[in-house]
C-alpha cells in the first residue's frame, strides 16, 4: 500500500515539471553567441520574453543586448527591463535603452526564430534553377 502511495507522490511531483513552461534564459549579446541555458518558469502563470536592449557608451560605441527570460507576465518583463536600464548607469558612463519586448507562451519559444519550409518554396527555386536549362534544352 506504501508503494503506491510512493508512485502517487511521484507522479505528481514530476506533473509539475512537465506543466511548467520552458524558456529561454540568457543575457545574449548581438555578435553571434547563441543562447542555450533553458530555464523551468516557476509562476503559473508566466510568459518567455525576449527583449533588445542598446548600450552607448560616452564615446558614441554601441552594443546590442538581447535578455531572455521568464517573467509572471509581459508587461512585468518590460517593466523589469526598464528599471535595469533606468538604474544601471549612476554615473552617466553610459546610456542603455529598452528598444524591444516580446512576450510567447509556448515551451522554447523565446528563442531564435525558425526558418519555416514550405514545399511552395522549394518547388519555386527548383523551377527557377532548372529553368534556363530547360529553355536551352528546347532551343
């Protein structure tokens, strides 16, 4: 009769894992490092957020940061990003700027887009490779 009880304990413990939304988690920069660390939202309910923020330093050089994350809800995600750019410069070295929120509510979908396949397309860009030769072939 235990055991049962173990197995029940057990189930419901790994539901609620398995119910919690999976985002991306990640401060990542614009030049082409990719963000893998995933993250178990712990709020129910909660969104993925990806946002675009900007840095200019004093000297006019600007970098790109694309935060990643999970958050209750959308506009707390934006509100967040703006009180960090609001507080993280007292000195005035620099200038970051919220550029950018969006929210999703799907597992991963806070990532990089996928490149949709369409079967239209690649029939399109067959014919049109094969195309001139075709036309030379009929010539």
């Amino acid at each position: 009769m235990k055991g049962i009880y173990l197995i029940l304990l057990a189930v419901l413990l790994c539901s609620e894992q398995a119910l919690s939304l999976q985002c991306y988690n990640c401060a990542d920069l614009a030049n082409g490092q990719k963000c893998q660390l995933t993250f178990s939202c712990a709020q129910t309910p909660s969104v993925c957020y990806k946002g675009s923020m900007t840095l200019t330093t004093a000297t006019g050089e600007t970098a790109t940061i694309n935060p990643k994350g999970c958050a209750p809800s959308c506009q707390e995600a934006s509100q967040v990003m703006q009180l960090i750019a609001n507080l993280s410069n007292p000195t005035g070295a620099f200038n970051l700027e919220v550029r950018d929120v969006a929210c999703c509510e799907k597992d991963l979908c806070n990532g990089v887009a996928q490149v949709a396949r369409s079967l239209w397309a690649l029939a399109g860009g067959l014919l049109l490779s094969l195309g001139p030769a075709l036309l030379w072939a009929l010539l």
